[in-house]
C-alpha cells in the first residue's frame, strides 16, 4: 500500500471515528488535550444545539487533524480570499498603467 492509500485509510478511520466521539481523529494523532477538550465541548454542544452543534465540533477536530487548522482558521482564510485586491496591488494591472502618465520619446 502506498503512502497516498494510508493517508487515505487514515483519514477515513478518523472520519469514522469523529461519527462516534468529536475528538476522535485527534486522540488518533496523540493529542490528548485538544482531543478530549473536543469530546466534552462536543458533547456539550450536542445538548445546547443538538446534532447541528456536534457536527460542527466533530468538523472542527477532524479540520484540525487532517489540515492542522481550525475550521474556523479555514473560513477566515476563504474570507479573505474574498477581498478584491487593492488597485495598486493588483498584479494583473502591471506597471503600464501605474506609469501610464509618463511621456516617452518617439525612437
């Protein structure tokens, strides 16, 4: 099996796991802490806002496992990527246009 196959077997026992306890993929990694912290926060969420609040912490563990970011780190990122790029910072304008007003000599 290749290393591709065993991240992706690894991967789906993790996934798997997350289904029966939030935290799951992170006590997997050795992450005692975060994953059990995950586990009481996911449980706690559960009965808060049901499923839905679960889910989200389940997502959140299994983010932080695979990625190593927080989902909420990935949605900051898409947010960002969001946000059109300054005029002058826009690397498709070139400085053609930057220069546009300086006068050149006929050759």
């Amino acid at each position: 099996m290749g290393a591709d196959a065993n991240t992706v077997l690894g991967n789906g026992v993790k996934l798997i796991g997350e289904a029966f306890l939030p935290g799951a993929s992170l006590l997997l990694d050795g992450q005692l802490g975060n994953g059990v912290a995950h586990a009481v926060i996911g449980f706690g969420a559960r009965l808060a806002l049901g499923p839905v609040g679960l889910l989200v912490v389940a997502a959140d563990s299994y983010s932080k496992s695979v990625t190593r970011k927080y989902l909420w780190e990935h949605l900051g990122d898409a947010v960002s990527a969001k946000k059109p790029l300054p005029p002058e910072s826009d690397p498709a304008a070139g400085p053609a246009h930057r220069d546009s007003a300086v006068h050149r000599e006929p050759a």
